[in-house]
C-alpha cells in the first residue's frame, strides 16, 4: 500500500500512536458509560456535540432523561429488560431530546458488564446518527402507503367498471354506482340522483325533475330534503369536477332547510360527482360523510381536491371516472331499452299491416286494429270516422276487461260537427295530432258533453290522451283516440309517432283508392329509418358503401349492411346480409336484425358468436323470414381480421393485382335449425392497401346465367379497378354488374386499410 501524501514515517508513527484516544473523542459514532440506573459516567466529545450539551452538563446525567417521552417509554419498557436478558441489545431507534426542542434519531448498541456474581456493573453505549435514515424508511412507507391505495383503488375501479358493464337496466348501474362508490373511498352513505331517461341526448331537458334513484346509508329526512330540490339541485354540480358541499355559513345561507337537515343527521358534508356522457350531465352521485358514521373521518376529508385537504386527487380521480363509466353504461341502457321498444313498435306497426291486409272490410278493420292497438301501445282505443252521416264510432276498446264496459259507453258518445274543446274534434278541426299531456279534473270537465260522459271519464282514470286525424290527399276520414291510464304512464313522444304511423295506416283502409301510395310512401320511410346512417369516418380504413332495392315490387328489401366503431378496443364491427325477400316484411325483418346486431356488439362477441346468439335467440324474434349474414371484426391499427358466415356468399379480398375470394366457411342460415356445432370463424389480416369487398347476391346472381358466372365477373371487374378507392369501386362494381332492372337487392360494402 502507498504512503499517505504528505505524511512522513515520524507524522504517521505519532497519528498512530495518539490514534486510541482521538478515535474516542471524535468518532464517527456518540460513546458513552453509565451505570445500571442510567447515570452517565463517561462520554466523547462527539456525542456532546450531537447532544448539543457540554461534557460536564453529561457527566452524572440520567441517560433516559436525554430522550423524548416515547424514548423514555421505549427504554423503560423494551431497551432495559433486553439488556438484561441478554446482556446486549443491537440498533435499537431511540430519539435524543435536544434543547431547542428538535429531535436527533439515533441507533444504539449497548453491552452490559457484570462481576463474578452476575450483577450488572458498567454499561457502555454507542450511538449512531440515523436522521437519514429514518427519512429513507417514512419514504419507504409512504410509497408502500400509496401504492397499497392506488392498488385499492385500481381494484376497486375495476370492479364497478366490470359490473357496470354488466348492467341491464337502470336500476342495476344505479346500485352498482353507489355501492362501488361508497366502498371505493368510504363513505357513510350515498345516492344516486338520475336525471329522467328522457333527457337523452335529442329530448329536450327540464321537463321532469331529478329524483333518487338508488341510495344506501342515507337518512330518510336527508333524503327527503334531496328530493325535494328537485331541478335546482343542479346548482350544486360542478361541470367537469368533484365538489364538496360541508355543512357550514355558505350551504345555510343558500340552502337552509338541507343544512338544517344535514346538521340534525350529523352530516359533514356531502360530496357530488357528475355522471356524465360524452360530457352531457346524466345524474348525480350524492355521497354523505357523518360525524360519527362508519367512514369516521379516518379515510376520506371532504374538502376541494387541490386546495390542502386529504380528499386526495386520486380520490377525486377515481370518483370522476366512475362518473364517467356509470353516465356510459346509462346510455347504453337506455339505447338497449329504446331499441327494445322500437323493435315492439315495430313489430307492432307491421302486425297492424298484416292484420288489415287480411281484413274483409272498414268495420271489421278497425274493430281489429282496436283490439291490436290494447294493450300494446295505449290503454284505450277510439277509432272514429266520418260518414256522410255524420261521426260514427265503430270501434272503442280497453286494454282491462273489467272495464271494457266503460269503453262500450263512450261508444254512445258521438263527437260535434265541429268546434269545443274536446281533442279528438280539435284533431279534425285542425287536421294535427292533438297530445294532451297530463289528464286534470279541470280539462275532463270542460271536454265532458254531459255528467254521465264525466263520470266515464273519472272511472277511466286517464294520465295522457293522443288524438291523430285520418287523412288521405287532405280530406278528412277519421280521428284514432289513444288513452293512456296511470299504471302505464305518460305516452312518450315515440308513442306519438307510432300513433301517427298507425293513424296513416288506418287511413289506407278507409281510403282504398290510397292503399298503394301510402303503402309506397310507408315502405320508403320504413326502409330510410332501418338502414344504418353513412358509415363513420374510422381512422386507418376507407369505407364505402351502396345500397339498391330490386327494381320490382315494393321498392324496398332486406338486405343491410353495418359499420360500427367499437370505442372499447378501437376494433370496427361489419355485417352484411340479406333477408329472404325483397319487400316491407324483409325489410322489417332487416331493421331489427340490425337492431339486435347492434346490440350484440354491446358485449363484443367474436363473429362466430354473433351467429350463434342469433341462432339461439330466434325464436324468441319471432321473425318469419330467414336470413343470410356475413359478421366481421376488423383492427384498423393491426390488420387483424376475423369473419363468420351464416350461409352468406364469401367477401372478396383485393391486394394489389391478386383478387380471390377468402375461404370462409358458412354455417346455416339465420332461421334455419341450428347446426349441430358452433359456426366457424376465418382469421388473417388485412394488408395495408388492401380492399375488402362484402356484398349480397343481389350483385352477382342473374336469371339468365349461374352465380359461379356472376362471381368470376365481379372478381374480373374488381381486378381491372384494383387500384380505385372504395368509393370509385363500389360504383364501377354496379354500373358493370347491375342494370336498371334488377331481380334482387343489393348491399355493397367496401373497406380499404389505408
């Protein structure tokens, strides 16, 4: 080993020689002696120094009196009672009282030294500083800390959001909210305050108050006084954020009469999360935190994140997703049940066709369409018509046979020439849907014409009445009454349309010489609202599609096709399929077949599994046309592509100059008996550049050659416009392969990974 710089053999030989005592002195560590009681009766100079005391002010001292109180308890109760069962004690945390009132953390080794006889004699000491340390180890254990918490949290939010995924009705994602919320930060109680389902988005807000839909943990008075604030309790939310409301000057000044409530319960405070949906207000999550509840105070403060208190952002965080997650799962409840009802109306809308196509005449049509319209779509059913003579009523009809009889009376109660107040002359004086809203005392006895009509009125008890005119090339044939009691609510404005739809279909009936332009005009509409909107813009993929009914017959059909963004994973779902037939039916059959496609998506099934619901679930339709479909799930990003067919003709994939029909193997048909095993699914990836091309046989089948003719030529068309977008493609695939008489429908769908 090298000399020390600098320092010579003499230098040296003195450092070492005088080495014992200065590394006592002056060591790295405090040493000290003192006596079994405590007494110190040596001591170094540096632990005088970190003692901020002199040697003489150490010397005689009790060493237990250096410490800080729980260093006293410390010692009395673990340091001593060690020492003397073991003679020694390693790196015991004691904290030395400094004079300034500041603290010194050290780590202390001991020996105890005894005679013959085994009594203590000497005990010595050193002490090492561990501030340091210390700091090292509360970090330590507050990351533990935190991430103990964020794990919590992540479970926690985890949870909710599965189970919320999982709800199938309003109710359920209420009870999942609040109970996931109140587990999730502890809080004594919570509610959830839902703003009406008819406040979607299209509805026009503030017609009907908040109310509490779920609660748990909440005072009845506390809930009481909730919803008694009704509409201005939306006063209390704050856009985009968690607030909290304490109980204090400023709540008792706004709102009184819930301070006093909140401070005869104990309630601190209350904590409002926004539920929301694409950034639309949805409801309102109300979690209550008591002065002596079961949260305690311990776990969750109900101040403003960000402002000092221990609601902490993560909190804060946490609750605003779950508003978010719960005002999503909101709005696919309420899409699934509105589309459960469109289906019903629907199926509703074409039974009432079907039913007066079989009718031998007015009478018996309208007496059926009566009969149909209860309890499906109202209560009570008044169809009137205007004869030559005058108004008849030739069919009234109730939804409860027990009060049929009512419905009987109102037979007898024949509407004015004109004028007064009653809906259904207003109706046909006005040539307008009349919707009476709410059903009062005051309205019934300005419409009744006599007492006996009033008391059929009050037996009746009405909440809402819909009055649409029978018209047809601007004349007058009839009023359609619809009545709705208080045990199915208030007609919706969805109901109204309905109403309006079976209102012009009764008119077909009575104006034969109609029939077929109505039923034109119908059938465009019906087909306009059940084919799917123009495909989204989807980052990756260029997407074209076309639609053609055959050129005979209602000019409507059952093919569809579908593109749907799946915001969960970022996949896109296709479909594409024909439904047997090419008239109002097929294309009936086509729009709740997309409907239920729709909704399938909800839970995003593979392909394969799609086919296997719709097998399973057919019957449950009720449909009575069966159907060919092809199921897609595409990933812009990757390429990957998986397909199923229900004895659906295969896509055709276009990469450059290669053109080939991919090898997807079709199950049965929808409708058809299930297959005896699940439907098969095609996987691979869709290159960059490349098209797909899905389409029905409406494109290539023809009465004049096979379909292995028209498939060969829309693969040679395809191949000569290979390097055309979807767009340019889909037009030149039918100005080449179609003509202005075509036997069948056709849907187009072309999607290119650009």
């Amino acid at each position: 080993m090298e000399d020390a710089p600098g320092a010579g053999p003499a230098e040296l030989g003195r450092l070492i020689e005088d080495d014992p005592a200065d590394l006592y002195e002056n060591a790295p560590c405090g040493y000290l002696s003192m006596l079994p009681g405590g007494r110190i009766i040596k001591v170094n100079r540096t632990f005088a120094q970190w003692s901020r005391r002199s040697a003489e002010e150490l010397l005689g001292a009790s060493f237990p009196e250096l410490l800080t109180v729980g260093g006293r308890v410390f010692h009395e109760t673990h340091f001593t009672p060690l020492l003397r069962m073991q003679g020694a004690v390693r790196e015991v945390a004691l904290d030395l009282a400094l004079p300034d009132g500041t603290t010194l953390p050290c780590l202390v080794n001991a020996v105890e030294l005894r005679d013959d006889a085994g009594a203590p004699v000497l005990v010595r000491a050193t002490l090492f500083e561990a501030t340091s340390r210390r700091r090292y180890e509360r970090a330590l254990l507050a990351a533990q800390r935190t991430a103990a918490e964020s794990e919590t949290r992540s479970r926690a939010l985890h949870q909710a959001v599965s189970e919320l995924a999982a709800a199938v009705s309003v109710h359920d994602v209420a009870v999942v909210l609040v109970e996931g919320a109140r587990a999730a930060v502890a809080a004594d109680g919570g509610g959830l305050w839902l703003f009406p389902a008819e406040e979607a988005p299209g509805r026009r807000p503030g017609r009907t108050p908040p109310r509490l839909l779920a609660q748990a943990g909440i005072s009845a008075p506390l809930r009481a006084e909730l919803e008694r604030l009704g509409a201005r309790a939306t006063r209390l939310v704050r856009p985009g954020g968690v607030r909290v409301v304490p109980l204090g000057p400023d709540l008792e000044r706004q709102e009184p009469g819930l301070a006093a409530v909140m401070a005869a319960e104990r309630v601190d405070a209350l904590v409002l999360v926004p539920v929301t949906a694409e950034g639309r207000p949805r409801g309102l999550l109300v979690l209550v935190r008591s002065a002596d509840g079961e949260g305690g105070g311990e776990l969750i403060s109900l101040t403003e994140p960000g402002t000092g208190g221990d609601l902490a952002v993560a909190d804060a965080d946490l609750l605003r997703t779950l508003g978010r997650q719960a005002g999503q799962a909101l709005e696919r409840v309420w899409l699934y049940e509105e589309t459960a009802r469109q289906a019903a109306r629907s199926a509703f809308l074409l039974d009432a066709a079907r039913l007066m196509s079989a009718a031998a005449g007015v009478a018996e049509t309208v007496e059926r369409l009566a009969l149909l319209a209860v309890p499906r779509l109202a209560d009570l059913c008044l169809i009137d018509l205007m004869t030559e003579h005058g108004w008849t009523r030739p069919a009234a009809r109730h939804a409860d046979p027990a009060l049929q009889h009512l419905a009987d009376r109102l037979r007898d109660v024949h509407l004015p020439p004109s004028g007064g107040a009653h809906p259904s002359v207003q109706a046909a004086d006005g040539g307008r849907t009349v919707w009476v809203r709410e059903v009062t005392d005051a309205w019934m006895a300005r419409i009744a014409q006599d007492d006996r009509h009033l008391a059929v009125l009050h037996e009746l008890r009405l909440t809402g009445l819909v009055a649409v005119p029978l018209m047809a090339e601007g004349r007058l044939l009839g009023v359609l009454t619809l009545g709705s009691s208080r045990q199915r609510g208030p007609f919706t404005a969805a109901d109204v349309e309905v109403a309006e739809q079976l209102a012009l279909q009764v008119s077909q009936v009575v104006d034969k010489a109609q029939r077929l332009e109505l039923e034109t005009r119908t059938s465009h509409a019906l087909q306009a609202n059940l084919l799917p909107p123009a495909p989204p813009p989807v980052p990756g993929l260029a997407v074209a599609v076309r639609y053609m009914a055959a050129s005979q017959g209602a000019d409507v059909g059952g093919d569809f096709y579908d593109v749907v963004p799946l915001p969960a994973d970022g996949t896109v779902a296709l479909a594409v399929g024909d439904v047997v037939g090419h008239d109002i039916t097929a294309a009936a059959v086509m729009g709740q077949l997309r409907s239920v496609h729709r909704v399938l998506l909800a839970e995003r099934p593979s392909p394969s599994a799609i086919i296997d619901r719709f097998q399973a679930g057919w019957g449950l339709l009720g449909l009575q046309r069966m159907a060919t479909a092809l199921f897609g799930r595409l990933d812009p990003a990757t390429g990957q592509l998986r397909l199923a067919s229900a004895g659906h003709l295969s896509p055709l994939l276009i990469t450059g100059d290669r053109v080939e029909y991919l090898d997807v193997r079709p199950s049965r048909m929808l409708g058809a008996p299930p297959a005896p095993a699940p439907a098969v699914e095609w996987a691979g990836v869709l290159p960059v550049g490349a098209t797909l091309v899905l389409f029905t046989d409406g494109l290539v089948e023809s009465r004049t050659a096979d379909i292995d003719a028209g498939l060969a030529a829309l693969r040679d068309v395809a191949r000569a416009a290979s390097g055309a977008g979807p767009d340019e493609l889909c037009d030149r695939l039918l100005a080449e392969l179609t003509g202005d008489h075509r036997a069948d429908d056709v849907a187009l769908l072309a999607v290119a990974r650009v």
